[in-house]
C-alpha cells in the first residue's frame, strides 16, 4: 500500500495532510495513523489530517487522527495547514480564497491572506460546563477561576470549548511548568469526561500573552490554535486580557480577536508545506 502525502506544519504543530476527497471515510485506519506519526520508524507528526468531499452546504470536510490514534473534533493549526492543502490540490492561487469545511466541531471556515497567512473564523466559544464538557462546579453554568487540585495542587481553571474542550490556568511563569508531569494529569482528570486539552497562560501585558499547551491526543505541542483561542476568551473572562491579543507559543505567535460585534473568535497565523512523499505501508518513505 502506498500512501502520497503532504507534510505541512503551523508554528511547529506539525501534520500529515492526504487527498481523500474521493472517499467518505479516511483511507487509513487509526492504529496507521499511529505509526506514520512515529517520528522514528515513520513520516512523524502531531496528527494526520483528510480532506474528504464536503457536505451540501460546504467545500470539503475535515477529519483528523491524533498521533495517538484518538480523533478530536477539530485543530485549528491543522485547519490553516488544510486549507493552503486544499489550495495547492484545487491550483487555486486566488486572493482571499476561502472554504467552508465540516468538523465534527461544526463549520469552520479558513480565509488564505495575500501575505501567505491563514485567518480563521473559529465561531462563538462555548462556556456552558455541561457542553464542554466538564463536572465542575459553575456559576451559571459557566466554569470560571474554579479551583481544582491536579498533581497535589489547587488550580484555579477556566473551561472553555472551541469545538474541542480546553482547561486554562493563569501561571506567573509559563516556563516553569513541567508540562510532562502535570499535562497527562490534567487530560485525564475525571472532571473531563471526554479528557482535555490544558493551557498554562503567563499574562506579559494585556494584548501579549505566553502560552504552553498540553494536547489531548497528543501530548506536548509546539502550538495549539484552537487553545490560543480559548486562552485568550479565558483571558477575557477572567479581566486579565484584551479581546485582540497576540499569544506566544514555542513555535510562534497567533493573532487572536474575539469579536465582541459577533462573539465569533478569529484566529491568523502561518502554515507552511514541509515536503511531499509517498509513504509505503511496510513504513519506508520515499520523497
């Protein structure tokens, strides 16, 4: 079996991207997914992501595997990388293209910028416990600075849900976190039902944020787009961050706004093609 592939990455949040836009269901099954994101005896990646045909109201749709073989709703720095996939396979070289793409999130739709970046309209975050999903006690069903002991800690925890579930913490200094220790604590704590993606955010100044990311599915990332999105909703929420903010991750910076005109979260960033290759299913790689 031979697998072509594009390997593309955003801020270091790196993937594998297929053509499946001839099939409605992926071509590989998790447990393939698992070893061609094996960084030593495969192609290496966070996850590998398909475009496969889209619905009657949108372009294409997306589905993704976790470099665990697990499947999240959706990625925000593999949407980027999507759609400039999308663009290449389609030669499209129009200013300001954008698609409509189906996640299991909802639609999501990617605007290609004529400097090379990617705006994404990510929708309205949700904050309503119960459809994060999370066990935590509320305040109006909302789960903000609530205190939760992780690793023999008390946390105060903010939960928000770009179509995926994030926990988000405020620290003094993001660096001092050993996210190897406390991330896998968090993922799987019981007032996650479905797990978590956790954010431990240092607030530099009001629009400036820096911000580390343990993934669900994936463990630590160089960059998680729909993370920096909740961090900075989170940041709002919690009176400590404007709702235009740039955050820094380890792989770079996102530009997020959270629109007050339509509640609606916005997020610009990079993605960039790495190599192309074929993937043969005894795990050598040809490029």
């Amino acid at each position: 079996m031979v697998i072509e592939f594009s390997k593309y990455q955003g801020l270091g949040n790196d993937f594998i991207l297929i053509d499946n836009r001839y099939n409605s269901e992926p071509i590989i099954t998790p447990e393939q997914a698992i070893k061609m994101c094996d960084r030593h005896f495969g192609i290496g990646g966070d996850g590998v992501i398909f475009v496969l045909p889209g619905t009657a109201k949108t372009d294409y749709t997306m589905r993704i595997y976790n470099s665990d073989g697990s499947e999240p709703e959706m990625c925000g720095n593999g949407i980027r990388c999507l759609a400039k996939f999308i663009a290449k396979l389609a030669g499209n070289s129009t200013p300001n293209q954008s698609y409509k793409i189906h996640t299991l999130a909802g639609v999501i739709v990617p605007q290609l910028e004529t400097n090379g970046e990617v705006t994404v309209d990510m929708g309205e975050p949700e904050l309503i416990a119960t459809k994060i999903p999370t066990t935590l006690g509320t305040t109006e069903g909302k789960v903000i600075a609530q205190p939760l002991e992780v690793g023999e800690r008390t946390w105060l925890v903010t939960a928000v849900s770009m179509g995926n579930p994030h926990c988000i913490t405020f620290v003094e200094d993001s660096e001092a976190i050993a996210l190897e220790q406390i991330g896998p604590l968090f993922e799987h704590h019981s007032a996650f039902p479905q797990r978590t993606n956790t954010e431990f955010i240092q607030v530099v100044k009001p629009n400036y944020v820096k911000m580390r990311v343990w993934e669900r599915g994936a463990g630590i990332t160089l960059a998680c787009g729909t993370g920096a999105c909740a961090a900075v909703v989170a940041g709002v929420l919690n009176n400590v961050c404007d709702r235009c903010c740039t955050v820094e991750l380890p792989g770079g910076c996102l530009q997020i706004n959270w629109s007050a005109a339509d509640n609606r979260v916005y997020m610009t960033g990079s993605a960039t093609e790495v190599f192309t290759g074929k993937y043969l299913h005894n795990h050598q790689l040809s490029i």
